[in-house]
C-alpha cells in the first residue's frame, strides 16, 4: 500500500518525506491490521497514529482511507472535525500558548504574536528544522499565573515579551551546551 502510494507522488513530493516521516508511514501500515478493515474503526485508527506518533501525516490518511475503502474527504471531514488531531509534526519544544479567558484578558494573545515573530512560524505549525511547534490552548488550570505558557512539560507564568525572548534563548543555549558536550564526548570516544 505505501509503496503504490509512494510511487504515484510526483518527485518533488517524494522528496519532501524526511526519514522520519517515512518510518511513521511504515509503521502506520505496519500497525493499520490491527483494526478491522470497517469504517466504524475511522476514529479509533486515527486517534491511535495521533497517539503513537503524534501527528497525522497526510500520506497517513491516504493510506487509512485506502484501507478502511471511504475517501479522503470523508477522512478529513473526521480528523478536522476533533480538535485533538495534529496536521504537523510536534516540534522537539513543544510551545502552548494559553488563550483561555483568564491569559486572553492578561495580553495571552500579544504574547503568541511575539511566539510567532520570533520562530517565524505561525500557531499551529512547527519550524522548518523541527525544533519548535506553536499552539494556541484552552486554560491549563493555572490561571492565578495568567498569562500563562507551557514549554515542554513546564509551566511558565506570568509570560511578558522579554520573558518570550528569555525562554528562547535558554532553549538556544541548552541545544548549543548540548551539542558541545556530544561533540566533547565523540572527540574524546575518538
Ligand atoms: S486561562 Fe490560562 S491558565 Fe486558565
């Protein structure tokens, strides 16, 4: 199946699936048996390539409607309709940018803009190079510290746009202190 469906891409389409995104693919068709082949089994496969993985490639939603027989509408209209299915790859720091009622009146929607100037990316996408995704969330049950972030798995309160520059940047230094130390230890490995 992902072969026939790897074949019918034009080149440039071909080219644009990373190893990544290629093993995904192959695990997914690898998985898909596991459900019956019926279209009742729409949702729950989706949700398991969203769990699994994180995303839902497109190729992937190819290959579930050329398995369950229903048509790429049909399962798009499902995976757009639930708000828990992501359409781009989760980015290595995941960013959420809280926007329910207590972050919105505290400026939460500035504080995703000043995200999006800096990454250079827009909410709901991830960068180029994979390192940085953007979300916009509903309340995250800490709104004493609106407006209110998370990064990874922490919380940042009381989020300014200097503090937006400062979580950045931290994360920079950290990849770069990281990058260091592989590199000291594949020079000192040999
Ligand atoms: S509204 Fe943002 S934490 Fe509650």
């Amino acid at each position: 199946m992902l072969e026939q469906l790897l074949a019918g891409l034009e080149p440039s389409e071909r080219a644009a699936i990373d190893d990544e995104e290629l093993q995904i693919l192959k695990d997914v068709e690898a998985e898909m048996p596991v459900f019956a082949a019926e279209r009742s089994q729409l949702l729950p496969i989706l949700q398991h390539i969203q769990g699994r993985h994180g995303y839902l490639p497109k190729l992937a939603l190819q290959m579930v409607a050329d398995y369950l027989g229903v048509t790429i509408g049909k399962v798009y209209g499902i995976a757009t309709f639930y708000n828990q299915f992501k359409f781009n790859p989760p980015g290595r720091n995941p960013i959420k940018v809280c926007l329910g009622t207590a972050c919105h009146v505290k400026g939460g929607e500035i504080i995703l803009e000043n995200f999006e100037r800096r990454l250079e990316i827009t909410e709901g996408q991830t960068s180029p190079d994979r390192e940085y995704s953007l979300e916009r969330v509903a309340c995250i049950g800490c709104c004493a510290l609106a407006p209110a972030v998370v990064v990874g798995d922490k919380v940042e309160a009381y989020v300014t746009p200097s503090k937006v520059e400062g979580i950045i940047t931290e994360i920079e230094v950290r990849k770069a202190m990281a990058a260091r130390e592989q590199e000291r230890n594949e020079a000192a490995n040999g």
